[in-house]
C-alpha cells in the first residue's frame, strides 16, 4: 500500500512504515549520489597534486640546471684575484722604466730617450696581450 495511492490519510503503522521507508530511501539515495560526488571531487584533487608536483620537480629540475651552467662559467672566468696580480706586474715593470730612465736623467740624447720608450711601450702592450690571452684562452676552455 503507496502513500500516494490513498485517498483520505489513513495513519496507522503500516502507512507511517511505508512513509517511512520512503524517506529512508531517498535518503539512501542521496548519501550515496554525495559519496559519489566527493570521491570525483577528492579524486580530481589528488589528480592536481600531482600535476603540481610534476611541474615544481620540472622547475627546480631547470633551476639547478640554471645554477650548474652558472658554477661551471664561474670556475672558468679569469678571477679579479688574477686580473689584480697581472696589472701589478704590469705597474711595477711600469715603474722600473720610468725608474731607469729618471736615472739617467739629462745625459740622453733624443735617440736613447726615443728607443726607451719604444720598450717602454713594447712591455706594456706585451703585458697587456698576456692578459688578453690569459682570459681567452679561460673562455675557450669554457666552449
């Protein structure tokens, strides 16, 4: 006997039992309609996490890949420590010409003045080719 098929109500155990086993179904079909529901939804969830987590790998996969080619040119470049030591040498070589020809003062002739000078800047220039050299022959270690 249907709830719906009765025409005045009628309330007695029977009817309350199917009322109440209706709602009890319906009830059960809405649990499971949300468990379902929230299994899609944790799913799609876990699903994003680990696409989450496949690009942040990816990432910090680039950026260490970013820091070693940094280290790597780091290591090849000529350091300031070098490039200071090879200008000093540079200067005191420098200094000793300008030395040698304070000591021999007024008693050159144009001749000896002008061929001093020529070395003077013959050993700069080859100096400063040393350095030049210095830091291609690092930069062509590094290709």
């Amino acid at each position: 006997m249907r709830l719906e098929a009765m025409t005045e109500p009628q309330w007695t155990t029977a009817t309350l039992k199917v009322l109440i086993d209706e709602h009890d179904k319906r009830y059960e079909q809405r649990h499971e309609s949300s468990k379902e529901a929230v299994s899609a939804a944790l799913a799609a969830a876990k699903e994003a996490v680990i696409k989450a987590e496949n690009a942040s790998e990816k990432r910090f996969e680039s950026v260490n890949e970013f820091r070693g080619a940094l280290t790597d040119q780091a290591g090849k470049m000529l350091t300031r420590t070098e490039a200071d030591q090879r200008f000093l040498s540079v200067n005191e070589a420098l200094v000793r010409v300008e030395k040698v020809q304070a000591s021999q003062g007024g008693s050159d002739t144009k001749g000896e003045r002008s061929t001093r000078t020529i070395l003077s800047v013959a050993a700069i220039i080859i100096s400063v080719a040393g350095v030049l050299f210095a830091i291609f022959s690092r930069l062509s270690q590094a290709s």
